[in-house]
C-alpha cells in the first residue's frame, strides 16, 4: 500500500527535465522543433555541459542553455537552422555583467549545438532516446561533429556516466551528452536517522521513498510529505525496481525486515547498499547472507556498519555520513 504520494514508481519523466521529450512532441504535432544543447563551457558558464533547450517552429521554449542571457540568440539561430535542416554550432561569450544578473560572480564562454529534429537529429534516434529515459535506462547521446553520424550507447563511457558529465572525448570531436534516470533513495526503516536522511537527500538530489510495515513508525505525522510504502520490504522494493540510479538504505535492526531486502539487492544493479548495525550485527548478518548462498564478493557490496566514520553523534550527523558514503560510491565506484 501506498500512503500520502501518488505510485513512487513513477520516477519518469517528470523527474528529468524533459526537454528531450518536449521537443519530440512538439515535432511530432508537426510544429517544428529543434534541440539545442551545451557542448563546451569555460569560465563562470551560467549551465553545466550537456544542458539543453528545446525550441519550436513558432519560437516557444522549454529549458535553458545559460539561465537567459543568451537564450535570444540561440532562438534566433534554432529558427534559421530549422529553414535549413542542419545543425548548427554557436559560440558566446557571456558578460560580467550577464554572468551577475543570472548569479554568478564572472562570465564565461559556452558553445552551443542546435540540431533539427527530423533533418539533423532523426526522429526514430530522439523517440529511442526518450523510451530509454521514461524507462530509466541509462543512455549517452553520442554525435560527431565532423561526420555528423549519431547514434546511442548503452555502455561504455563508464567514467561519464558514473559522474553525470557530459562533455567530448578526448581529442576528438565526438560528443557524448549523458542521460542518466534521476537518483532515487530507498530506506526501509522509519527511525530517527530515516526523519533527518529524507530531507538531507532530496536536496542532493535524490528521490526518496520510505519503507516501513509497521504503521506507527511510517506515519504522516513522523514525516510530512513523505512518500511511504507499508508494504514489507522484499515486496516493496520488487515493487520499485532496483537499478544502477538506486540506492538501498536499511535502518531497522530487524532481520525480518532488513534480510529480504538485502537479498533482492544483492540480485541487483544498485549502486549502494548500506546497513545501520554494530560490527558485530554485521558479522552476524554477514553469517545469515553467507548460509543463504551469497558469495563472499556479493556480501563485500554492503556497507556495514553503515556511513563514513566522521565520529557521528545522533541521528542527523549519521544522517550526514550515510550521504557522504554514497556519494563517494557513486561517484567513485568504491
């Protein structure tokens, strides 16, 4: 059962920013559409490499390539290349005064690629790239600028993935535009450390769903706003889905509730998997695992006892050091 959200599954498109699928539909209705994406900054740029905007024949926008300041432009030109079905580079130069107005303390240079749907970007590579994202597989958007060839890879640029960076490939004119499903943070166990995790990783960036069965601990009232599944937690997390975006926190103790799911994620491709308990709770949840038939290797994967060791005291510096592992695992791998 689900309680206080609509199905937290639905981790599509609505977390993304969705450019890439508005620019589809907007093809598709015959309105015309082009795609303009950041491809190189230096200095102060106002949007990371890879950010993209998507423009229509008639001029309407979706997204942003540098916070405004140069947005005009590239409409202008997206327009013009639109007439002309072919792609376009653009290079700007952003002011320091541009740069201030939209926060930042200097200015930059971005490069922007403005390509056609249909003419320059076929529509059958932009609708593949689509189901990819609303299935949450990860994918990389792959166009050489010399030979402009297109295509889409699902596997390597390992590096590119694992960090969310866009950008070219070494020495060549090949640019890779990552498109990776949004976070998404799993806590079974509606505990003390579980009220101050939630908040902490919403903000990093994660979409957080809580699982606890036993109704007084995942109440409304503990957390506000929360999205809670009081279903058990082999069963919830089957539910969701486990992927390579997904992280598995388990914060109750018990194994009747931590086990199943630890198993489920054992079978999966999630990137974390962390356990709150002593030394010695771990040992003996190592001993359960090991007689279940996981291999030393597999049982290695969890992070147990769970967080850095910054000498956490109470539930929100614990908190504060679970976050701090997975991101040194996403971003690092180890």
């Amino acid at each position: 059962m689900t309680k206080h959200t609509t199905d937290p599954k639905a981790t599509t498109i609505r977390d993304f920013d969705a450019i890439p699928e508005t620019a589809l539909a907007w093809h598709r209705e015959g309105r015309r559409a082009a795609l303009a994406t950041v491809i190189q900054t230096w200095g102060s740029a106002p949007r990371r490499t890879g950010a993209q905007l998507a423009i229509s024949g008639s001029g309407e926008i979706e997204g942003s390539v540098s916070g405004g300041c140069v947005e005009g432009a590239v409409i202008t030109e997206a327009l013009e290349a639109l007439d002309e079905g072919k792609s376009r580079e653009l290079e700007f130069g952003v002011s320091d005064d541009d740069a201030f107005a939209v926060g930042l303390a200097c200015g930059g240079t971005i490069r922007v690629l403005v390509e056609p749907v249909g003419s320059a970007l076929p529509e059958a590579l932009l609708a593949e790239l689509c189901e990819a994202r609303a299935a949450r597989r990860p994918v990389a958007y792959v166009v050489d600028l010399d030979s402009q060839t297109r295509a889409l890879a699902y596997d390597g640029h390992e590096p590119a993935f694992r960090m969310d960076r866009s950008g070219f490939v070494e020495d060549s004119r090949s640019f890779v535009a990552i498109h990776n499903p949004p976070l998404r943070l799993l806590v079974v166990g509606a505990v003390h450390i579980a009220q101050a995790l939630l908040p902490m990783a919403r903000i990093a960036g994660y979409d957080p769903v809580l699982i606890d069965p036993r109704g007084a601990f995942g109440s409304e009232a503990r957390f506000p706003g929360e999205t809670i599944l009081d279903d058990w937690p082999d069963e919830a997390v089957t539910k969701l889905g486990l992927d390579t975006r997904t992280a598995l926190v388990l914060l109750t103790h018990d194994p009747k509730l931590d086990d199943p799911a630890i198993e489920a994620a054992l079978r999966s491709k999630v990137f974390y998997i962390g356990a709150l308990g002593s030394t010695r709770t771990h040992a003996k949840r190592v001993a359960r695992l090991t007689e279940a038939g996981f291999t030393e290797a597999e049982i290695a994967l969890i992070h147990g006892p769970i967080g850095l060791d910054i000498g956490a005291s109470g539930p929100a510096e614990i908190a504060v050091s679970i976050l701090a592992e997975m991101t040194r695992v996403l971003r690092t791998g180890a």
